[in-house]
C-alpha cells in the first residue's frame, strides 16, 4: 500500500518507513556497542574508503573503483580478525541483555516486589551465613530523610552484590544503617535513634537491636538486623521484635510489607 510519493517520483509504503526505521535502530545500537572501543576509527575509516568508492564511480575512475572493491572484500577479513575481541565483548553483551531480561515482567506486568524480595533476602542470606552485621531499613509511608541525611547518599538500584559490599567488615559504612524505600537504596552508614529508657529485656540486646526496635516504634518501617555475634535474622515492626527467622519467611514479610506499594506503582503503569 503507498501512502505517498516523494518528490512526485518515488512511490514510498508502510513497509519502506518501517524498514528505514528498523535499520536506523539497529545502527545505533551497534555503535552503542562498539562505543570507546577501537572499532569506532575503524568506522569512520570505511565510511571514508566507501565515500572515495562512490566518488570514484562517479568520476568512472575503473582503476580506482577496482582497487578500493578489492580492498573492501579484504577489509570484511581483516576486520573479522583484528576487531575479534570487540566483536566477542558485543555479541557476549547482547546474549546477557537477553538472558537477563525479565520476561515474565515484559509480559505479565510484574510489580517488581518479588525481583526486590529476592535481591534483599539473597543479601541478608549471606551477611547471615558469614556473620557480618548488618541493619537494613524498609521505608514504607513515613518519610525517614532526618536519619538518611545522616549517612552516605547513594540513590542507587536495590543489589543484593551492592548490600554485601557495603556490610563488608572493611567497608566504611559497615557499621551504620542502609535506609532503603521499594525503589532504590537511599543511603547507607546512617546513624538511627536509640531508646531513651530500656526494660530489662532490651538491656540484654545488642545496639543494633535496640536501634532498630526505636525506629520501628516510631515510624511505620520494618527493619532488618542480622546478627554479628550469631548470624541470627531478626526484624523489627511497630513495637515488635521477631528473632531467629528463616529466610523465606524474611521473605514472607518483606512481600507483606511493601505489597501495596509495588501494586500502587503497578497501577499507574497501567493507567499510563
């Protein structure tokens, strides 16, 4: 079906505009690709050899055009065999983007929780496995910036890899709070508030403990403490303190948790 004619002379379809698009993309992704790496000279060395080409048949300068066709067959080898590892780095890229492709997000409309779930529980799993301390924060309504500003800003996306580094024992911040709402790890190293007055039964707990049990109490986050001394999971919410659990109910409760956030920004994907 033509839609138009360029130019009162070329009959352009559907087909061709799809076609001019498909190519555009895919171009700019290879050069994504091949960005910083020595392929770029080797780009612009071709378009200039293919511009003397085009020169060279207009000016019908046969000699010339049949060297540089020559030298053009040769060049696909060449550039087969010097740019291997360029080309091996680009092709390994494109199969991990597919590999790690979320799927079943793309097309049921996934929220995310459980991908976050995942992230945070793998992470605690570990810090408890190796008995690294650790104090993480759920943020749900109530805003906590006062007790972020306290520690190192990082707006960075929910990594289980990132959360073990940070609770490193020779890491800087190992020893503060990770504050962290259902999109991003807000900041870590953060300094949280310890009760003004304490039962006998808190006296025996560990600061992290107390910390966390103060924080819950006055504000609607959950907070997660893992244990230095026995790699005991614990959570702290409202005024409760629950020790000694698993990882899948750790899980369990990071889902009912922030389950309506998740669905609340689902919801607004779809109305968008």
């Amino acid at each position: 079906m033509n839609l138009f004619k360029l130019f009162d002379v070329v009959d352009v379809r559907m087909a061709d505009i799809l076609d001019i698009l498909l190519i555009s993309i895919i171009l700019y992704y290879v050069f994504l690709l091949f960005k910083g790496t020595r392929a770029v000279q080797m780009f612009f060395g071709g378009a200039l050899l293919l511009l003397a080409w085009f020169l060279a048949q207009w000016w019908e300068l046969h000699t010339l055009v049949w060297m540089l066709s020559n030298v053009a067959t040769l060049g696909i080898v060449a550039v087969v065999i010097l740019f291997q590892p360029e080309i091996r780095g680009a092709l390994t890229r494109i199969g991990q983007g597919v590999s790690q492709t979320n799927w079943r997000s793309i097309f049921f409309h996934s929220s995310g929780l459980n991908e976050t779930t995942e992230a945070i529980a793998s992470a605690v799993q570990d810090l408890a496995k190796n008995r690294f301390g650790a104090l993480i924060v759920l943020e749900k309504r109530v805003g906590l910036r006062s007790y972020a500003d306290t520690g190192e800003q990082l707006n960075a996306i929910i990594s289980s890899r990132l959360l073990r580094s940070i609770f490193f024992p020779n890491s800087a911040l190992h020893d503060g709070a990770v504050i962290m709402n259902h999109k991003n790890i807000v900041a870590a190293g953060c300094i949280l508030p310890l009760p003004s007055t304490s039962s006998d039964q808190e006296s025996s707990l560990g600061m992290r403990h107390r910390a966390a049990k103060a924080l819950a109490a006055e504000s609607d986050a959950m907070v997660i403490v893992v244990s230095e001394e026995t790699g005991i999971i614990s959570i702290a919410y409202r005024s409760t303190l629950r020790r000694k659990l698993s990882i899948k109910e750790l899980e369990e409760e990071i889902k009912r948790h922030w389950r309506i956030l998740f669905e609340e920004v689902k919801a607004e994907k779809n109305d968008d």
